[in-house]
C-alpha cells in the first residue's frame, strides 16, 4: 500500500503532467496527424512500467522491511530473533505470494491508467494541467484503497 502511494507521488503525478503539457501544447495532436497510435506510443509503455516498478517496488520495499526488522530485533533485544531468518522462508504461502504479486501489478496499473487518462483530459488551458493533476491522484488513491479492501476480503475468505 505505502509502495503504491510513493509510486502514484512520484511516477502517477508525472505522467499526468507530461501527457497533460503534451495535450496542452498540441503535440498529442500533431503525432496523432502523421498517424502514430497515442495507446501504444504513449499508454501502453507506461502502464507496463508502472506495473513492473511497483511489483519490484513493493518486493523491495517488502524484503528490507522483514530482514531489517529481524536484524533489528536481533541486535537490539534478543540475538534468538536471528534464528526467524531461517523460518522466514518457511511461512511464505504460494496463495498470498500470488495475491501479492497480483495486488501490485494492479495498483501500478491503475495509477498509471487514471494518470493518463487525465493527463489527456487538459484542454487548452495551462491552469487545467495541475488540477487534471490533482484530480488523478485522488482518483488513483481511492481507487487503490478499493482495490486493496476487495482483494483483503477475497484473502480472508
């Protein structure tokens, strides 16, 4: 979840600025003249991307959070908390490494889907640019928060 909200911050807000002055100075339009598809010039790479970094992201983030904590907790309290890194790989379930994997292919495929799609929604004012901005990382984070309830609830079941 945390990951998904440094990516949307960083990533989701950017690609909603780049399409947005791209639209804003008609560039979009100019490609889409000489016949260049803006789905698969521009879309589609930044949906991959964002699902692969948030995937790699959240794995990242994920590993040093437990290893950290043991290792943490190893120095600081007890050195028997160093025996968990061994039992770490034990507890894994393939189900909820799944779950995982899917969850945040998911959130980086709807952070970079509503990015876009407001990103392309500027007009010809530069004053829509920031709000068409905003507007994508509200939706994004209440989008991601839905999904992450819907899949937490098919996880417990």
């Amino acid at each position: 979840m945390i990951t998904a909200i440094v990516v949307l911050g960083r990533s989701g807000s950017a690609m909603a600025v780049d399409l947005g002055n791209m639209k804003l100075h008609k560039e979009i339009e100019g490609l889409i003249a000489i016949g260049i598809n803006i789905n698969d010039f521009f879309i589609a790479p930044r949906m991959i991307g964002a699902a692969i970094a948030q995937l790699v992201l959240a794995v990242y983030f994920s590993t040093i959070a437990l290893f950290g904590g043991i290792l943490f907790s190893g120095f600081v309290f007890s050195s028997t908390y160093f025996s968990y890194f061994g039992k770490m790989v034990l507890v894994f379930d393939p189900v909820f490494l799944v779950l995982f994997a899917i969850k945040n292919i998911l959130f980086g495929l709807i952070i970079a889907a509503v990015s876009c799609y407001h990103g392309l929604q500027v007009g010809d004012s530069p004053t829509q640019v920031p709000q068409q901005t905003q507007s994508s990382i509200m939706n994004s984070i209440v989008l991601i928060f839905i999904l992450n309830g819907m899949i937490t609830m098919v996880a417990i079941l």
